[in-house]
C-alpha cells in the first residue's frame, strides 16, 4: 500500500486503498468512492507456467469476481 501511494505521490496513477491509509499522507489527495457498486480492475501475474496452486488461486478470483460484478450501466 505504501508503494502504490508513493506512485500516486510521484505523479504516476492512481490507486485504491483503506480509508485508514489517507491519515498518514497528507500530500496525496484521497476521494472517497460514493458508490458501492464501484468496481476495480484485477491483474493476476504468475511465471509463465505456474503451479496448481497459482492456476487455482486465478481460477477462484475470476469465478468470485464474475459473480460478484454489478450490472452493466446503460
């Protein structure tokens, strides 16, 4: 969490974290998210051929994601 603040601070992006995370930065502006249908985007990186562990930990988050994704906005 620290590093992704220290991108953001930099210039470099932006990032999501725990409210708790914006006391001890006060250079970096914190917006909190309004809605709770707010979704986010997921990145998995493993070696080029992981272990079983790796494909079912992959597998798990794509099926709790897919379950869990709001409706689409029209």
């Amino acid at each position: 969490m620290t590093s992704q603040i220290a991108m953001v601070e930099c210039g470099l992006g932006v990032t999501v974290v725990p409210a708790a995370a914006s006391a001890s930065h006060p250079a970096v502006p914190f917006r909190p998210l309004r809605h709770a249908t707010a979704t986010i985007e997921l990145t998995a990186v493993t070696r080029s051929h992981p272990g079983a562990l790796a494909e079912r930990l992959t597998a798990l988050a794509a099926q709790l994601t897919t379950a869990q994704a709001p409706p689409p906005h029209n």
